[in-house]
C-alpha cells in the first residue's frame, strides 16, 4: 500500500483530543494536533466517501437528530452533517448541508475528531468522518428529513441509539467530557 501524509502541526488549543487515526495493516496510527484539516493531503487509496458532521452546540447542550424511516439505519440518532461534493470545502458542506436539512446558518469552529468507519458489505467505500466545533447563527433546527431532534447534554449521550459511526464520536466525546469534570 502506498502512504504518503503531509500534516502541518500546532500547539493545542484544547485539551489532547484524538484527532485523527488510519487503519494500515492492522495499525492504528494517531496523530493529535491538526493544524487545519484543509492542509491535509493524503493519498491513500481510491474508495473515500468524506462526510462533514457538525457538533452544534447550546450553552452545555449539543443537537443530534433522529434519522428516518425513509434513510438508511432508521430510527438511529446521529450527529448532522452530510456527504461532501467533489472540490467542497469541508466548512461549505456543512453550511449547506445544515441549511438545507435543518433550515439554519451557522458558523464552523475548530476541528474535534477525523475517523473512519466502513459499513462493509453494505458499501464497498470507507467513510471518511471530519467533524467539528459549530454554532448556530440564524435560525431554529427544523425537522425535514430526520423523525426527531434533540439538545443534550454530552453526558447523556450515552442513553441514545447511534448510528454505527457515530458511536465513535460518542466515545470521544465523552471521555472528554470525564476529563473536564
């Protein structure tokens, strides 16, 4: 397999957060401290669907929303974002993807978490998660394509039904949450 990363990296501003991690060969590698996710380039292999997923927060509340019966894994909770176009930025996705599902504009903060997950045989492509730091700034979540919507606290995440890649966010979450109380 051939790796090639460049990565600029920065003091942290946070606490130490994983920020990103590749699977090669039954090796975890993690690397902290992401300068900015743009500057990132990787060339790994062919078969990367990106997703952007926002981490909206409300004073000590985040949103996650409830996905379908129509959407694939119905019924599960997840954390807002969508599928980034072909030369997105990843900031411009979740603007867009945010203003279309739940009508709201917002601003996107740092970065938290990059991982990946594979929903292996559904889908031959590895899903590729960037999530990040965000605010509301003009509007109130509408319900358009998911069942339901929710501000919670980061502790009690752990009482909602996941989709199976956001279960890693969850964990990360909250084991900073642990570490800040």
């Amino acid at each position: 397999m051939n790796l090639k990363i460049h990565l600029h990296l920065r003091p942290a501003k946070r606490d130490s957060v994983l920020d990103f991690f590749i699977k090669a060969n039954n090796i975890i590698i993690v690397v902290s401290n992401l300068e900015k996710i743009g500057k990132m380039k990787m060339d790994i292999r062919s078969g990367y669907l990106d997703i952007a997923v926002a981490i909206i927060q409300n004073g000590e509340h985040v949103l996650i929303a409830q996905r379908s019966q129509y959407q694939s894994h119905p019924g599960k909770w997840e954390f807002p974002g969508g599928k980034v176009e072909p030369s997105e930025a990843l900031e411009d996705c979740l603007k867009r993807e945010l203003l279309e599902e739940l009508e709201i504009k917002i601003r996107v903060g740092e970065r938290f978490l990059v991982f990946e997950h594979n929903y292996e045989p559904l889908d031959k492509k590895i899903h590729r998660f960037f999530s990040f730091w965000c605010e509301i700034l003009e509007g109130k979540p509408l319900l358009k394509e998911h069942q339901n919507l929710a501000w919670v606290r980061i502790e009690e995440l752990s009482n909602y039904d996941f989709i199976e890649a956001d279960i890693q966010l969850v964990e990360i979450l909250l084991i900073k949450e642990k570490k800040a109380l």
